[in-house]
C-alpha cells in the first residue's frame, strides 16, 4: 500500500473542508477523485502533496506515518509531484522549468539534460527548450507542468483537474498524454476531475467526494449502476430519483410505493424500508401502444418536453410523476413524438437501483 | 538669468575639464553610497524574505513600522548615529565618527528600513501559485525563497535602487556624522549645501549636475536591462 489516508479532516476558519476522509491508494494504481466544483479535491490533494498539513487525522505514505519535521517532510515531499489546476511556470525557459526539481534534488548535470530532453520529448515539446515558458499557450503549459513533474520520476504523481483550463480540442489531446504517461512511467496517479466520464476513461478506481465527504469509492462502471446515496445518484446522471416505501419483497422482487405509484426493482430489503428508486434515463424505453413486454414496470404517460443533442433525445414524460428518457433522435423521430404526444414508457425491475434512506 | 546660465556654462567646464577635486568628491559620494546600497541590500533582502515566508504574531504591525521608517527625516538617524559613535556613546571607541565608514553606517541604518519594506512588497507581488510549484517540486525553504525571489528580481531591484535614490541625495546625516571634512568626507550634497551658502553657485550647480547624472546612470542602467529583456520575452 503506497498511501493510506485515515480520518483526514481539513478546516479553513469555522468551515469543515474535508470530513473524515479514508482513501488506500496501491503502488501503481490510478486512482480518480471525482467531484463537482468546490468539494474539496485540490485541498485533499493538497494533504496528500505534504503542502498543507491536515486539521486532524493521519497520511501514511510507504507504510510509515508522515513525520512533522520540515526535513523528514521534505524528504517525503520529494518523492512526490504535483500538477496544479492552473499550472504556473517559472519566468524562465522551457529547459530551465522543466529542469527545477531536478536541480533542487542535486542532479548531476550530464543526466540533468539527458531527463529533461527525455521529458520534453514525452510530452512532445522538444525543441522548445529555449522558449521562454510564460509565452506558451495553455496546453502547452499544461504540458511543461507535466514534464516537470515526470522528469524526477515520482513514486506518487498527483494531477489536480489537469484538463479543467483546457480548450475541448485539447482536452483528448492531454488526455492521451497522461494515460501515456501512466503506462511508461509505472507510477501511482491520484487525479481529480469534476468530470465523472474522464474519470471512467481513466482510473483503475474512483473516489466520489462531494461537500467535502468521499462518498464511495469504488471501479468507475460501478458507481455509475449502484451509486450509493442519493447526491451520488444524482451527480451520476441518475436523473429519475423517486422517494418510496417497500411496500412488499416476493422472493426478492419488491413492490416500491412512490406516492401511491407502485414500482417493481429487484432487492433484498424488508416492507417498510424508506428508499430511493433510481431509474437511469437510459434504461427507459419509449413506445407508442401498450405491448406485452418482459418489463415489470410500464407506464402511459403524456410527453411535456424534448430536448435534442447530438445523436439523443431527452425526452420529458408526465406518468403521473416526472419521468426522463434518453432515447435516440432517430426513434424520437420515427415514432413522431412531441410534446403532448401520449406514450407508454417501460423499464426493467433490474433497471432499478434502489438506495436506502 | 545670464548669471544662470554662466553658472551653467562654468558648470559644464568644470566637468568637462575633469577637476580634480570634483571628480574626487563625485568618486567619494559614489562610493559611499554604493557601499551603504550594497550593505543595506545584504540585510535588507534575508530580513524581506524572513517577514515574508513566515508568519507569526505582530507581522502587519512591523510592516506598518518599515513603513513609517521610509520617512524618517535623515538629520534624526544623523543624530542617532552620532550619538552611537561619538566619544561617549556605546560605539564611541571604535572612533570613527567623522569618516566615510560612519556614513556607509548611517546610510545603512536609513535605507535598510525602506528597502527590507520594498522588498516583503516585491516578494508579496509574485503570485502564491509559485510558491506552490517551488514547493511542490521538491524545493526546501531557501531554495522555495531563492525562487520566489528570482520572480521578484526585478521589483526587489527597484527597491534597492530606491534605497540607492535616498541614500545618494541625502544632506542632513553625510554632515553629522562626516563633518564635510574637505578631502575625506566631503560627499556631492554636503559640497553643494557649503558652496551654495559661501555663494559659489556656479560650482554648486557643476555638483549638481554630477549628482543628477550619476543617480540617473545608476537607476537607468538596469531599467534599461529589464526593459531589454521583457521586449525579447514578449518575441
């Protein structure tokens, strides 16, 4: 285990930042934490970078607990980088950036140059050594941040929303080079995005913190199919959330009562239980007249509004209760529907994700 | 006005000609207040980055203090110097009251404050993040400062010219504590303030235009270098 983190909890005046949080990170894993905006990952981040020290609760980094001497933390500081949101580069060339932490480490001057080409070359910036840093654009920054801090060959690399500042066009590009670099440099990765595709696309596990509390972690498919709290569900994409009460479980199918509307979801909770059903706009299916399906759950109901983008269509129905589909356009189209347009909507009892209250 | 301009006219001969009492005197006030700017910067800069790259208790309240030193008045450090070094104050065994040593001294102890001020400025001016990057890089403390400080080269340059400005042109404390002796501690501004009341304005004004010039080619100089090497930043 490379990086235990144990009841960390970080505090700015009276405001909790960071509650209570518990992370094991293994010698070359990548591991994503993904959240919204202001949940607190570049502060965890940031304790996890011995940059700031933790309100209370512990970091074991190596097996050993981090030390509160500013040597012994230096020591440690070391075999760890950090790529910031928005990096800044020193008002110096490419070269002399790109060279810093080996410097600071005392690195001898022959190999110096031979990891710094290296370095550059990675991120595809060779021949720009002698440009000076601050006239680069954003991505090229981004990449100069990268070199910088692969050139020393952490044991930890921590990349703190690293395509957040990034043009879309970018974005893939970046993308690319730090799956790349994950694969050459063997390292352990803890990266945070607000973006939970990113996250999927990269991790070999992800961390869901919001408000300042992690939430789940677990690999990236399953947070996606079994959120475990309602916020999780929501930030997911789960975009129908409706509050129940089982009403009665037959061998593990149970009846959900949301406001007199019964629901059937796979589960093994007693009636009674206070829940959450969760149906993913996807698993909804659109059809004009009733058929006989194996779906355990089929409601008519009158569409009040479409929204199309790319490919999709959003489709909002009144069943009663408010349900959103994600179908194709070309469906939407076939089938002719607009607003006011009655249809029968169908999803599976396994197509329910259930959370208890 | 015609007696203006002779002054003017014998001014320029007087520098021209290379006096050779002149040309002592500007070499001497040179060299006093280069020694003084170069002392002040060795304690004022380590002082800048103690303040700046630590926190503690009082730390506004002693800016605030830097601060109203800029002003103090040269006669009151004159004074304070003079008391230190003369025959019975603390230092007054060293005898040095009345040499150039004794005005690199006070002119260290009047400029420190508003350079080691200027310079927590110039260290405050350059942004957080690059404190993070050093620090995240692997720097330890002096080699975070050494960074933080290489930012801030040019405005940290500004202020040691500044403390350079002050110390060149001042009057009060050179003839305190240096006595205007001809020779040995005459400077540039103690020559100007004697010549003036004796009424020899022309050479006054010569002194002048000495002292206009070399604090002009001083501050000119690296402007002239930072100035170079944003125009090539920006190609």
């Amino acid at each position: 285990m490379l990086l235990e983190v144990n009841e960390l909890c970080q505090r700015f005046g009276n405001s909790d930042i960071l509650k209570d949080i518990n992370l094991e990170v293994e010698r070359g894993e990548t591991f994503v934490i993904v959240g919204p905006t202001g949940s607190g990952k570049t502060t965890l981040l940031r304790l996890i970078g011995l940059l700031d020290k933790p309100a209370s609760g512990t970091i074991r980094f190596g097996g050993r607990e981090v030390p509160d001497s500013a040597r012994a933390r230096l020591e440690l500081r070391r075999r760890i980088a950090i790529v910031f949101q928005r990096p800044a580069v020193f008002n110096a060339t490419v070269y002399d950036n790109v060279a810093y932490g080996l410097r600071v480490r005392k690195e001898k001057r022959a190999s110096l140059r031979n990891k710094v080409a290296r370095a550059l070359e990675t991120v595809g910036l060779s021949g720009y050594e002698k440009r000076d840093a601050q006239t680069l654009s954003g991505g090229e920054t981004q990449r100069v941040a990268l070199a910088r801090a692969m050139v020393f060959e952490p044991e930890l690399l921590l990349l703190d929303e690293p395509t957040a500042n990034l043009d879309p066009v970018y974005i893939s590009n970046v993308e690319r080079l730090i799956s790349q670099i994950i694969r050459d440099l063997d390292t352990t990765v803890i990266m945070s995005t607000h973006d939970m595709f990113q996250g999927q696309r990269l991790a070999d596990r992800i961390g869901v913190i919001i408000s300042g509390e992690m939430l789940q972690t677990s690999d990236p498919r399953e947070i996606f199919s079994r959120p475990q709290s309602r916020s999780l569900a929501e930030f997911v994409g789960s975009e129908n959330i409706l509050r129940g009460v089982i009403a009665s479980n037959e061998d593990g199918i149970v009846t959900i009562d949301t406001d007199g509307i019964p629901l059937e979801a796979i589960s093994n909770l007693d009636p009674g239980s206070e829940v959450y059903a969760c149906i993913r706009p996807e698993e909804v299916i659109l059809a004009p007249a009733k058929d006989l399906t194996s779906a355990r759950n089929t409601f008519p109901g009158e569409v009040s509004h479409i929204v199309l983008f790319g490919p999709l269509a959003r489709v909002e129905i009144d069943c009663g209760f408010p349900l959103v589909a994600l179908i194709t356009k070309k469906s939407a189209e076939e089938m002719g529907l607009q607003t006011g347009s009655c249809i029968y909507a169908y999803f599976k009892a396994t197509g329910v994700h259930i959370i208890e209250r | 006005m015609s007696e203006l301009a002779d002054a003017f006219v014998t001014a320029l001969k007087l520098i021209f000609t290379g006096d050779p009492e002149v040309m002592a005197v500007a070499a001497r006030t040179l060299g006093i207040s280069c020694s003084a700017t170069f002392f002040a910067a060795l304690i004022s800069i380590p002082i800048a980055c103690l303040i700046h790259f630590n926190h503690f208790k009082g730390k506004g309240t002693l800016i605030s203090i830097l601060q109203t030193f800029y002003a103090i008045p040269t006669v009151l450090v004159g004074l304070l110097v003079f008391i230190i070094f003369s025959r019975a104050g603390p230092l007054g065994g060293l005898g040095i009251l009345f040499t150039p040593q004794v005005m690199v001294i006070g002119q260290v102890v009047l400029i420190s404050p508003l350079m080691t001020g200027l310079t927590v400025s110039a260290l405050s001016g350059v942004r957080p993040e690059i404190r993070d990057t050093a620090v995240s890089l692997g720097a330890g403390r002096l080699q975070m400062a050494r960074t933080v400080l290489v930012e801030a080269k040019y405005a940290t340059l500004t202020a040691v010219l500044i403390g350079f400005g002050r110390a060149i042109s001042e009057v009060g404390l050179a003839i305190m504590v240096g006595g205007n002796i001809r020779g040995f501690t005459r400077t540039l501004t103690t020559a100007m303030s004697l010549e003036t009341s004796m009424g020899n304005i022309e050479l006054s004004m010569a002194l002048g235009i000495i002292l206009l010039s070399l604090a002009l080619i001083v501050i000119i100089i690296p402007s002239w270098i930072q100035q170079r090497s944003s125009r090539v930043q920006q190609r």
